[in-house]
C-alpha cells in the first residue's frame, strides 16, 4: 500500500520518468500509473509486490538522468516521498 499525498503531481513526475525509460512503460507501471486517480487529496493505493518492486527500480534509474536533474522541485518531492515509503517496505 501506498500512500500519495499529490496524485497530480506523482502521476505526472512518474509518467515524465516512463518516456523517458520506456522500458518500464508497457506493462505493470503503466496499469499502475493509469490506475491513480486525478484528485487533489490524498490518497491510499493497493499496490502488488511486483510494481513495488519496479517502481522502486524505475525511481532509481530515473535519478540517474539528466531529466531528473531538471525536473520540477515539486515533482521531484512526490517521487522522494514514494521512494521513502517503498524502501521503508523493503528493510521491513
């Protein structure tokens, strides 16, 4: 489960990090990002393992790019956030 306090902001940082990997952007983290609805409040996501798993991998790589480098702060802060909860699930 996870926990998005801006899922405009997450749904748009995470679909800039999918262009730009596209090899995570058929499948599990597309159905994912799709499934995230288009609200201002919070919201609580049942997520599978597995597109924790990916997700978890996407951020990291995506940190790596120049497109990060220049991504909105805000953007940036959404991602940071769900990365934080994702590696809290893993040393759990």
């Amino acid at each position: 489960m996870l926990f998005i306090k801006d899922p405009l902001c997450f749904k748009a940082a995470i679909s800039v990090s999918l262009e730009v990997l596209s090899h995570y952007d058929k499948g599990l983290l597309r159905e994912f990002v799709e499934s995230i609805p288009s609200s201002v409040g919070r919201v609580r996501l049942e997520t599978l393992p597995e597109v924790e798993e990916s997700l978890k991998s996407c951020l990291n790589e995506f940190k790596k790019t120049k497109t990060y480098y220049w991504l909105r702060e805000d953007f940036k802060n959404a991602l940071y956030d769900i990365e934080i909860q994702l590696n809290k699930k893993m040393v759990s």
